[in-house]
C-alpha cells in the first residue's frame, strides 16, 4: 500500500513545524526521513498516524485520503523510541492487545501472535514481563505489537534511540530483514544517517520543515542537493571553501580563484556550469576524497597547509589542516605510513572529479542539477 503526502503545512501558533511537505511512499518500500532534531519529522508520523491534524494538505493511504479519518480507521501501526510497552502485561498479551481491542476470536489471535513471535524469535519468552526482558527483547516486541495487526502502514519514530551501539548495529540488520520478508510500506523517522543510509530503499533528507532531496543512499552522498544535504549526510561532513573568481582565463581554458589570498586554478571544462554572477563559489570535497601529495604530478587542486590535529578512528586517521588564518580542512586517510605530526607542513590535492559546487546565495548545487532526484 503506498503513502502519498501532498504540499503539507502544520503551524504551531508562529512556529511553522512544516512548511508545504510532500512525499510519497511506494507500495513495499522502506523509505528513512532524515534529519535534524526539531526539522519537523515526528510531526509527520504523528499526522499520518491521526494524532494531530495538518493545517493544511492532504494523506492518501493507497487511493484513500485519510485526513478525516479517525486514528483507528486509518490503519497505521506505529513504534516509538520508549517501546510503549504495558509493564502488567506478559509478552503475549502486549501482542495480543490491540487484536483483542478489535474482539478478534481467541484461537485467531493466539495463532496470530504465535506467527509474529516465531518471526521476531520471541516465542521463548512469551510468558515474561518487560522488566524481565533486555533492550533489544523489548524492542522486538514493540515491533511485534505493532505488525500483529498486519497494518497497511509500518511508522518507525527513532526506534533504536535508547539502545547501545552494539544492539543498534544488530537490530538495523534485524529490522531490514524483517521488512524485506513482510514486504510492509514503512517510513523510519531517525536522525542518525547511518541508520538510514544502511537499512533505507530510498532516504528523504528534510531539513526545517521542507525535503531538501530524496534519492538512494548513493545519490544523495554522491550528488548532494545542497549545502545542507552535503553537510548533514556523510561522516565526518563535507569541507567547504568560499572562492571568488578573480578573472577567467578562456584563452589558456583557465578560471582563477582565490580563498582567503590564496590564488588556485581550475581548468574551464571542470567547471560545467555558468559562472555565477556575482563570482563567488562554494566548492565542497568530502574528506576521504582529498589526497596526501608527495610530488608535484597531480590532476587537481593543491592546497598547502599545516597539520593541527589528528584522531585515530579505527582503520582510518582523521587528519585536520590548517590551510588559512581562520580556516582548516579535514581528511581521512588509511595510510598508517605517513607522519602525522602536529605542525608539519603538508600538501593535499582535489581531484577535479571529486569536487562539488554550490552556489553561495542558496547553497543549491552546480553541478549535474539535471540528474537530481528532488
């Protein structure tokens, strides 16, 4: 069943919580709505789900608008970051609970759960109590609760918030598989991009009420809409340097550009956009893309800088340049044979394909705007 949101609006008195959002959810999918904390993404769920009504825009649930209809009618199952679970009940009767609200017949819900239970691998514990059960446990049976219903629509609001790294890792992968087997239409609420990235068919970045882009995991890391996007999705963020373009050599295919006094080249045919107006750029390079220069033979921007910090995050090195009075650099390398000692003077290069555009006023990418999916 799909899930169609269209030109959604919610205020809080002046507070404008959503600001003409839309979406759509394709039938089976697993879309992730990534953002920020405060961008408005629960308010979404909780609309959809009935909870609280949209000033304006409308909800389709398969052909169906919904915006009258009462939580009950829409069929919506919901999960929380607390598990909302019912401390007096056992197990079975935390899943069972909203099929006995529906009077369905004894045998039919004791079969309906035993099937949910043996899907989530809870049927051993059946007889417990929350407070008896870990993190993870707990977890699964907020998720059964809300599949045993077999809704139309799966909402997932921050769901692994309150569980350890290790778990959150192991229950990714569980939720993802168990999607996948259900085939349920689900958006997943979460500001963690890895969460997203690594569970999600297609990621919906949002961002003070509005969706900045929506793509595939890749095409969003790989062709970023905008500053925004570039920034947010990606670890650790994208480096952005401020140029002004001085003067444009056509006769040697040559622009030059200048960031903080310092004066770069870049050939003409990299740049396959029209220059802005007002001459000034923002070029953005992720730091694993930026390379650690031992000869002058390289087919990109050299920038020299002073080595100010260093941190050591696994099989990678964060490696943090000083490249101007007020500006620095990040870069990550697995090249455990270089001196990064702080202090030491070093050069990096952009690789010409590596580099991104934007343009200052509305941080709106300039390169292959054409091919981004918005």
């Amino acid at each position: 069943m799909n899930l169609r949101i269209e030109n959604l609006t919610r205020n809080y008195g002046s507070v404008k919580a959503l600001d003409n959002f839309s979406l759509e959810v394709k039938s089976g999918e697993f879309m992730a709505l990534l953002g920020p904390s405060g961008c408005g993404k629960t308010t979404v769920v909780r609309c959809i789900a009935g909870l609280i009504n949209p000033s304006v825009g409308q909800i389709y649930i398969g052909d169906q608008l919904v915006n009258q209809l009462p939580p009950k009618d829409r069929d919506v199952a919901m999960v929380f970051q607390n598990y909302a679970l019912y401390p007096h009940m056992s197990v079975y009767d935390n899943i069972a609970f909203p099929l006995k609200m529906r009077k369905i017949p004894k045998q039919q819900i004791k079969d309906k759960v035993k099937n949910i239970s043996q899907l989530l691998e809870i049927e051993s514990f059946l007889s417990r109590k929350p407070k008896e059960l870990s993190g993870g446990q707990m977890q699964r049976v907020a998720l059964g609760r809300a599949l045993v219903r077999e809704p139309k629509i799966f909402l997932m609001d921050e769901p692994l918030s309150n569980l350890d790294a290790k778990l959150r890792t192991y229950m990714r992968a569980e939720i993802k598989k168990l999607q996948k087997k259900i085939s349920i239409t689900t958006l997943y609420i979460t500001h963690d991009q890895l969460e997203a990235i690594s569970m999600a068919d297609r990621i919906a970045v949002m961002n003070s009420g509005l969706v900045q882009q929506i793509g595939t995991a890749e095409k969003i890391y790989r062709e970023p809409a905008n500053t925004f996007v570039a920034d947010f999705v990606g670890s650790p963020s994208m480096n952005f340097l401020k140029l002004s373009i001085i003067e444009s050599d056509y006769y040697n295919d040559n622009v030059a550009i200048e960031s903080n006094g310092r004066d770069l080249q870049i050939p003409i045919n990299k740049l396959p956009f029209k220059l802005p107006v007002e001459k000034n750029i923002i070029i953005g390079i992720r730091p694993r893309d930026i390379l650690f220069l031992t000869n002058e033979d390289f087919n990109g921007i050299k920038v020299k800088g002073k080595i100010s910090f260093t941190e050591l995050l696994g099989d990678d090195s964060l490696v943090e340049i000083k490249i101007g009075i007020d500006e620095s650099i990040k870069v990550t390398t697995t090249d455990i044979s270089l001196d990064f000692t702080i202090g030491k003077d070093v050069t990096v290069g952009m690789p010409y394909d590596k580099i991104h555009f934007f343009e200052p006023r509305t941080g709106n990418r300039l390169v292959g705007l054409q091919s981004i999916d918005r």
